[in-house]
C-alpha cells in the first residue's frame, strides 16, 4: 500500500555534498531513458554521487544517497537519476509517481560531526570544506523513462558552494560499486540549498 506524499513542487531545504567522477566508456550503467544520449567529455561520462539531507521547512525531512549521470536530450543538457535511496517511504513513493525517480528505501547513520553513511552502498568523511561567501542560483532538469516516454522535471533555486577535501568508499558489492576504488575530481559542498522540485 502507498504512502501519501505532497504534491508537486516540493519546497525543499537542507545541504548536499557532490562527487564527480570521469568514468571510461562501460563501466557506467546507463541513463534511465534510452531517448537522453549520454554526455561524454573525452570520451568519458560524467557521473556523480551525493549525500543530500532535507531539513525543516521541506514537506519531508530525510537522508538521501543517489548516483547521477549528465545526458542530452537534443543539444539541451539533463541529469538522469539512475540510483537512488532515501529513508523515508514518502518520498520514495513520491518520487516514483511524480518524476519516475527510482527510488528505494536504505539506512542511513547520522554520525555526530563529518560522516554520511548509507549501509551496504557508500559512505563520505570530511575533512576540510571551503565555501563562497553568497548564494548562486541553481537550475536544471531531471529526464526520467516513463514506461518508454521521456519524463523531464524543473530544478530551480539557490545555493551556497564550496569545494571539500573528503573520502569516498564505495560498498564493493553494492549497487555503486562501479565507483569503488576511484577518486572523483572534485567533491561540491551545497551547503545550504532552496530548491524547488517539479512544475508548478
């Protein structure tokens, strides 16, 4: 049975740390649509990982991990969601039937202190965060299959950035191990954000 859900768009608040790595041609999964070609640069897809956390005042608060990748759809560029957790069956249920978001339920431990952990998929230790002094706007758009069509989603707010010095580990066995072992060239602090999720 379902779990009720707000509906569209969610006014979300909260911080996010973002990884992104190069990935050689394969080793990748693919988008979620066939219809959104991936971008490569140099050959390679660009792929990320992020530990999000949702707090008061978003119509839901919970933990979240999700694995990204950047697509096209034409010349315009996407982001497809290919993985997905949270720790509130809410949002999962919500993002299923509003966006065709992937998501599936996991643990998460909030540590006291710099550590995100999701059991059995990944985990982020930080060290060391440098921050902009303001906000930047922020905008883009999800594309997610939909029983074969092409579901895109608007992203938009503001965010405070920064650059952070942090240790990846991927779950060797886990639904992300096509990233264990590998160093991203930069890991994003969005710390904190304003977005507005979906169309009006």
């Amino acid at each position: 049975m379902g779990v009720s859900y707000p509906a569209e768009p969610w006014d979300l608040h909260g911080h996010a740390f973002v990884g992104v790595w190069l990935l050689p041609k394969g080793v990748a999964p693919p988008p979620h649509s066939a219809s959104t070609p991936v971008v490569r640069i140099l050959g390679r897809t660009v792929v990320a990982a992020a530990f999000f956390r949702y707090d008061e005042p978003s119509p839901l608060t919970y933990d979240e991990i999700m694995a990204t990748q950047l697509v096209r759809q034409g010349v315009r560029p996407r982001v497809s969601i290919t993985h997905i957790w949270f720790d509130s069956p809410a949002s999962r249920d919500g993002g299923r039937a509003l966006w065709a978001i992937p998501k599936d339920l996991a643990e998460f431990d909030r540590e006291t202190g710099a550590a995100y952990r999701a059991d059995g998929i990944a985990s982020l230790e930080l060290s060391r965060t440098r921050r902009l002094p303001f906000r930047l706007p922020l905008g883009f758009r999800i594309a997610q299959d939909r029983d074969g069509d092409l579901l895109v989603s608007p992203v938009r707010g503001s965010a405070r950035l920064g650059v952070v010095r942090g240790l990846w580990a991927f779950d060797g066995d886990g639904p992300l191990a096509f990233l264990s072992g590998r160093r991203p060239l930069v890991t994003l602090a969005i710390r904190p954000f304003h977005l507005l999720f979906g169309r009006r």
